[in-house]
C-alpha cells in the first residue's frame, strides 16, 4: 500500500474563549519528512493549534486527520500515540503560581478576562492546577474529573502510602516536591500552597512529559547538529576545491615550464582576484620571460653556429690554398736548387 504524503492535515480548526476567537478556520497540511515553520506576531494563533494538536486544548470546531483518518486528541498521551509530542518552553510550576497568585490579589481570579490567561497557563507547561476556597468548593480547575485532582490533593496533604515524596524547594506560600506513584510507576512535579486571598492552590505537571519534551528536543538537536555538519563538510569542500583547484594548475603549470612548454597559461575564474590569481598572473608573466629570452638565446646561438661554420669553411680555404701553392712551387724549386748546385 502506497504511503500518503499528507501526514497531518487540519481543516477549519476554530478555538473560542468567550467572545475571543484564539483560532479562526485554520487550514493546514503537514506533509511527511519536511521541516514546517509556523510565523506570525503574538496572539495570531500558533501556541493555540499546537496545543490543539498535541490534545492541551479541545477545538470548538475543525477536524484533524492523520494519514487520512480522522483523530479526536483528547490528552498528550493520546498525541504521542500518533506520533506528536510537544516541546515546552520552560518548566512553568513557579511561573504559573505567580501568575495566578497576581490575579488573586487583583480580584481577577474569577473574571473571564482571566480564563485565556488561565488555560494558556495551563497549556503551555501541560499543567494540572485547582484552586480551593477555604470552605472546600472549587474555585478554578484545569481537567474534567475534579474529584480525582481533590483527591490527590488530599493525598499531598494528608499523605498516601502509594506516594513517595521529595520536597525540592520551600518556600512561605507554597512547596515544591517531585512526588512519585508506585503504584503506577509515574512521577510527578507537584506545587501546593496557599494564595494571596486565603484559597488553596494545587498545580501538578507529569515528568514523563519533561522527559518527552526533553527526548524530542535532544532529537531536534541531533539532527540539527547532523545537519550543520552534513552542511559544513559539503561547504568545506566547495571552499577547499577552490583554493586547491587553482594551486592544482599553477602545479601543472610549472610542470610544463619546466619542459619548456610555455603554451599554457593560468586564467582566472572569478570576478574578484585573490592572492591565487596574483600568483597566476606572476606565472604567466615569467612564462612569457622565459619564452622570449630563450627565444633570444636561440637566435644567438644560430648566429654563433653560423659564424662558426663560416670560420671553419674559411680555414679550410686557407688550407686548400697553402696546399695549392706550395705544390705548384715545388718544381721551380727544384730547377733553382739544381742550377745552384751545378754553379758550384
């Protein structure tokens, strides 16, 4: 069966707060083995569809299909079934209290300017948080099943013999532990204190999903690394064919000045000259001097052939001529040398 390439599709997904429209009809086609970059300025929607796509937040309409089926995301657990897992800006337990502790001392903990603050709050460190009034009702709760949270409130209070509890840092107002289920074999980040205004406060985060974004985020690094080195070595070789390309002729170069072959020249590849092509030039002018003053010494040296052949050819001249006229000499010699003897 043929893979699709459309990994994740999503077709009009809409999130309102209220009178707020977080997310409008967002189309959006996620396509196997690309990188995709979502860019816009604050409050145009990005954190919001990605938490709807890793199950923080519920659409109030729109699909999402993956691999063509369609999906209801409804936990990150469940995102990270199908593949999608979420890597958190910062770890936002003490963030978050203090956000939450400002509106409380304003009087803005139970406005509707405040629930997008809220659930932002919550999505953004996949954050679990319930605040209590002193009389036990509930004034602000992040999950579905309210009954369960309480009770691990109470758990955290009172203790539980399943928990095993180390506190990591305490403070006037709240405690923070890592807080671990033995029965479920789960950790946990667990914040509680009390607020400004009286009301107890319980803000919980799994570690599983630190591990998880911390896995990921060691992942996307790798491959970024992998990535840049892949880039570097292709962007070193490039670089390297360049400077030894060049080097690599002026060698061939002197090689055939070397045979007095000075019918090669160097000729520069870029607009812009470097000390390589400088170089170059130096070679081409010295294989011009080379040639022209051998080509002088050449001349000369024909001359200086020619004018010994000359002299040569004159000496023997000179030879043949003595040889010449002393053997026409001869004979009167001869009679003068006889005449004197018989005067004698």
């Amino acid at each position: 069966m043929e893979q699709r390439n459309d990994l994740v599709v999503c077709e009009g997904l809409t999130k309102i707060y209220g009178s707020i429209r977080a997310l409008d009809s967002l189309s959006l086609t996620l396509e196997r083995g690309r990188f995709i970059g979502l860019l816009g300025p604050n409050g145009s929607g990005k954190t919001t569809a990605i938490k709807l796509l890793n199950g923080l937040l519920q659409p109030t309409s729109g699909t999402v299909l993956i691999d063509g089926e369609k999906v209801n995301i409804k936990s990150p657990m469940e995102a990270m079934k199908h593949g999608i897992g979420m890597v958190h800006q910062e770890f936002m337990l003490i963030d978050g209290y203090d956000v939450i502790n400002g509106a409380s001392e304003t009087g803005e903990l139970n406005s509707s300017e405040f629930d997008v603050t809220f659930d932002n709050l919550c999505a953004n460190g996949n954050i679990a948080v319930m605040i209590i009034s002193s009389n036990r009702a509930i004034v602000r709760s992040s999950v579905n099943d309210n009954q369960v949270i309480l009770m691990e409130f109470m758990n955290i209070l009172f203790g539980d013999d399943r928990n095993q509890t180390e506190i990591l840092q305490r403070s006037d107002n709240y405690v923070i532990q890592k807080q671990t289920d033995t029965r479920l074999s789960s950790e946990y980040m667990v914040l509680y204190g009390t607020l400004s205004n009286g009301n107890l406060i319980l803000m919980r985060t799994a570690v599983e999903s630190i591990r998880e974004s911390a896995k990921i985020s060691n992942q996307f690094l790798v491959y970024v690394g992998v990535l840049a080195i892949a880039i570097s070595a292709i962007v070193t070789v490039f670089v390297s064919k360049r400077i030894t390309t060049p080097i690599s002729e002026l060698t061939d170069i002197s090689k055939r000045m070397t045979e007095l072959d000075f019918d090669a020249k160097y000729v520069s590849k870029g607009h812009r000259k470097n000390e390589i092509d400088e170089l170059g030039e130096h070679f081409n002018r010295l294989s011009c001097a080379l040639e022209s003053t051998i080509s002088e010494l050449k001349s000369a040296n024909n001359e200086l052939k020619q004018d010994i052949e000359k002299k040569t050819e004159i000496d023997e001249m000179r030879k043949e001529f003595l040889s010449n006229v002393s053997h026409e000499l001869k004979t009167p010699l001869a009679l003068i040398q006889a005449y004197s003897e018989r005067l004698d």
